[in-house]
C-alpha cells in the first residue's frame, strides 16, 4: 500500500477514519514516513498547548516535568507560540508563563531566545501601530522574563525609553504598569536607570501632559517605589525553580528608526510552526532521548546492561580526554563587562559586594579577575573617590583568601607597571591599597614583602611616587605613631627589611632620607638609632684594630 500523501495545508484538517487508520498502520511499519511525521507533529503540537494552558503555580512542579518529556528542540516554536497566545488571552498567569520559559530556557537556551525574538517583534509592531492590548500584554510578559533572569536589564530600560520618548496616555500607562512589574528587579540590577526613568515620569507628571487618570497611576507607581515595591516581589517562591548560575541571560535590542522598529534584523522562525518532514528524523527523536534522559534523570523504565555501561564508560573517558578551550576570552570579556556595569549602577560599596558576589562562581578562578577589574575602575576615578573603591575591597578581602591573593597580586603588577601609569592613576590605586592596608584587609607581608624593596637601584621615579602616596595615605589614616610602629615591627621582618633595609648603609641612609622627604620623619626614629649605633661600633672597632697594628709595630695602612 502506497504512503498517504500527506495535505498540502500545514494547519490541522479533518482526516476521513479509514484514510487515518490507513495511515497509522502504514507508519506502524516505516516510522521515517513522513505520514508517521505527521502523527507525531499533530501529537507534540496538542501536547505542548494542554501543558501550557492547565499550568498553575500550585501544579507547576508537575507540570514541567511532562513538558520537558516532550521533544522541545522539535517543537520550540509551538511552545512558544502557545506561551504567547496564552498569555495574551490570561495575562494574568504571566508569572507562571515566564516560569516555564524560564526553566526551558535552562536547559534549551534557544528556545528563550526565540521567545524574546518573537516578544520584540510584537512590541514593535504594537507600538507602531498603537495596539495598546497587545502593547500591554507583551510588555508585561517582557517584565517578568526579566525578573526570572531570561531577558537582559537592557531590553527593558530600552522598551520604558522607547514607551517615553513620545508621552502619550496609552505608552506612559503601559510603561507604569512594566515598571510596576519588574521595578524591584531593576531597582537592584540599575538603580541610576531607574532614578532617571522616575525622573522622567515626575516631569510628564509635571508637565500635564497626559490625561488624569493616568496622572493617579504616576502617583501610584511612585507610591509603590516609596514602598520598595513591597508587594510586587520579582518572582514569587513558588515560581522561583531556576538557580541564578543556571540561567542563560538573553540581551536582545529595541532598535527604533524614525519611530518604527525593524524587523529585518530579528528572524522570528515561522518555518517552526508548521510541520515539515526531515530526513533525518530518527536520529532527532534519539537526541532527544538523550538530552532528556539529561534533563529527567533515567526515571523512565530503562534498564541498562553492565557491558554496555563499561562500553560506554570507556568511550566517554576518551571523549574527557578532549579539552576545548576558548582562545577567544568571550566569557572573561563578558564576566568584565557584567562587572563594570554592576559597579557603575550601584549606590554603595554594601550593595555593589552583595551583587558581585551573587556574580563570581567560587573556585572558578573569577575572583582575581574580580580584583583586577576593581583596581582597574579605580584608577579611572579621581583619587578622592578612591574610598568606594577601597570598601568594596575590604566587603571582598572578608570573604576568603583567594580576594586577599588576588589583591596581592593587583599590588605586584601595578608596582612592576609604575612607569607605564600616570601620575593621577598613580595616586588612585596608591589610595585604594592604603586604605586595604590600613584595615587590615590584606597581609602587609603579602603585598609589600618581595615586592617593594625601598633602595636607590629597586625604585623608579613612578615606583616611589606610588609608595610615597600610599604611605601619606596610611598615615593619614593610622596616625604616624602607629605606622611607625608597623613598619619597624620586628615580628614582621619581611615588611620592616623592605621598607628600611640593613643590608648596607648606603640603602639603609637612602630609605630613611626618602621617608623624611616625604613628611614622614617619625617612622625612621629606630632606623636612624640602628644606622647611628652601627656607625659607632664601625668606628671603634676600626680604632681598637688600628690600636692593635701599632702594639705589634705594624702600621694599619701598611701590609704585613
């Protein structure tokens, strides 16, 4: 019997019982047929759209498994799609939405990506043509991808900038109703943002621009602001099922021109909604097995053989043996730039340690460079804003050795690199390691011991520019008493023979005349009292030898 041809329509159609049941005992027997296809298109698409539409936050946890059994690589336009017409139509179980493109985003990141490509294009296209149901509704959805981590912090200062640019009643009702919903998200990820997008409320509010009654919703978003956004959370408990180094962060763009988006830039992928038969279908389904088997655990009824589970295991041990490394830095470029921004938006050293830890995976090796990048944004400031700077390291230093090492070696490489630095970079980095010092932060051994060695041959001009700004900022901030103390301690003789040292006195006459150029004259006291003593007993024992020759009627100057 010959494979029945499938529709020419993509969409669903009636299909006669016996022509059904003819095809079904076909597929029965050649599942790549594309009739078999078919079946199971049909069978995915009703299956994914049931998941959807009967998830709650009560039964979410059993709904999702069920969802992920299905295969989503598949049909990850279908649930997409099915994502957005339900929300449309419920929009309010947008949070339970976002919580299972979320958790799929988790495992599949481009079914995240694809669902915000979609999002965008929607908005675009509501806003262009001031559907203000649609606008809302996708808006909202936006609001919550946000909160669950799917969507970057960028995507919607870019949307409440495109709500803005033109007031209108519809836009700055929409735009209050998003920051409503993910106000608290963004108060913690960009808070100068969202100063400056209430600052440009408070003037629409000022300006009267807009109608009343959106007028009274203004207030009540800043009403709610006052509040801390107390009773909008950014994701209930509930719905919280995604650990925040598990999530993959898309950062798709609002591009506007002349008003209208384009949509040339984005690909939607329409072909995914529809079925189209593959070749290689089979060995689709097999991965996905797999992949599920990932995702799921082996729960599922399989049983395995021992010989096959000891093939198996040798073939992924020489499949371990193959490292791939990324030549490229992308991960540490953006762990930088991820860095960079945290510190910029943040309002205190307090918030800004809180959120870098939250960022840095421990014993991935992130916390050096989270030294680095600290030390680098602090030698752009001016050195009298060098105290942030210099907290933050403190909030970090008390966490655990590995930010006091990478501090130490912060240290090293900007003393070894002193000549390459300017004068006002200088004094800012000099500033935040006096005040890490001074605190206690970081092992004095540890940052001058081995590196700083005060002699005229170990120093540069830039060198001692650096120690001399860092000493005149401890001792502002010990006192020259208790600095002195620190550095002539002798249970610290790593620290006291760099800063003065006893190796001669030529160095040791250098490194305290370089302390008293600098005002710092106190601190040398016991290394003035040894060189003098030294110098005395040179000098009798040179008497006592010269007396000696002379008794055994040899001249000192004359040779035996």
């Amino acid at each position: 019997m010959a494979c029945p041809r499938p529709t020419a329509k993509c969409r669903s159609v009636y299909v006669p019982p016996p022509r059904a049941a003819a095809a079904a005992d076909y597929a029965a027997g050649d599942k790549a047929c594309p009739a078999y296809q078919r079946q199971t298109w049909d069978a995915l698409r009703r299956s994914i759209t049931g998941h959807v539409n009967k998830a709650t936050a009560a039964n979410i946890r059993h709904v999702l498994p069920e969802l992920l059994a299905e295969n989503l690589v598949r049909g990850r336009g279908l649930l997409c799609r099915a994502l957005l017409r339900s929300q449309a139509a419920c929009p309010a179980f947008t949070d339970v939405f976002a919580a299972i493109a979320a958790v799929v985003n988790s495992k599949i990141p481009d079914v995240g990506r694809l669902l915000l490509v979609r999002l965008v294009i929607r908005l675009r296209r509501a806003h262009a043509t001031g559907d203000k149901t649609q606008l809302a509704a996708a808006a909202r959805f936006v609001a919550h991808l946000v909160n669950q981590g799917v969507a970057h912090e960028l995507l919607a200062l870019e949307l409440l900038e495109m709500l803005l640019a033109v007031p209108t009643d519809d836009g700055v009702e929409v735009a209050v109703g998003f920051v409503t919903e993910c106000g608290a998200a963004l108060s913690e990820a960009c808070p100068r943002a969202v100063d400056a997008v209430f600052d440009q409320l408070r003037s629409i509010l000022v300006d009267g621009g807009v109608d009343k009654r959106v007028g009274f919703l203004v207030e009540g978003v800043f009403a709610v602001r006052r509040a801390r956004f107390r009773g909008n959370p950014p994701v209930r408990p509930e719905l919280d099922l995604v650990e925040q180094e598990d999530q993959f962060t898309h950062q798709i763009e609002i591009s506007l021109e002349g008003g209208h988006g384009r949509d040339d830039e984005l690909d939607p992928e329409t072909h995914l909604d529809v079925f189209v038969a593959s070749a290689t279908f089979l060995q689709d389904e097999a991965a996905y097995d797999d992949l599920k088997r990932s995702m799921l655990g082996d729960d599922d009824g399989h049983e395995y053989d021992a010989e096959s589970e000891s093939e198996d295991g040798d073939d992924d041990e020489e499949d371990m043996d193959v490292t791939i490394k990324d030549e490229t830095e992308t991960n540490q470029i953006g762990l930088r730039g991820t860095i960079y921004l945290t510190i910029m938006s943040s309002a205190g050293a307090e918030e800004a340690g809180h959120k870098l830890l939250s960022i840095v995976r421990p014993g991935h090796g992130q916390e050096a460079e989270l030294c680095g990048m600290i030390v680098e944004c602090c030698k752009q400031e001016r050195a009298s804003k060098t105290r942030f700077y210099g907290q933050l390291g403190q909030r970090l230093c008390c966490v655990g050795r590995a930010y006091q090492a990478g501090f130490e070696a912060c240290f090293a490489r900007c003393y070894a690199g002193a000549h390459r630095m300017g004068t006002d970079e200088l004094r800012a980095a000099a500033g935040l390691f006096a005040q890490l010092l001074a605190a206690d932060a970081v092992p004095w051994g540890g940052v001058l011991g081995g590196v700083v060695r005060v002699t005229e041959e170990d120093t540069t001009s830039s060198s001692r520019i650096l120690v001399k700004t860092l000493f005149q900022e401890m001792a502002e901030q010990l006192g020259v008493p208790v600095l002195g103390r620190r550095m002539n301690d002798d249970g610290d003789p790593v620290v006291r023979d760099a800063l003065f040292p006893r190796d001669s006195a030529k160095n040791a006459r250098f490194a305290i005349d370089f302390f008293t150029a600098i005002g710092l004259e106190g601190v040398t006291q016991p290394a003035r009292k040894r060189l003098l003593s030294c110098t005395t007993c040179d000098a009798i024992f040179s008497l006592l030898e010269g007396q000696s020759s002379h008794a055994f009627g040899v001249h000192p100057h004359t040779k035996t």
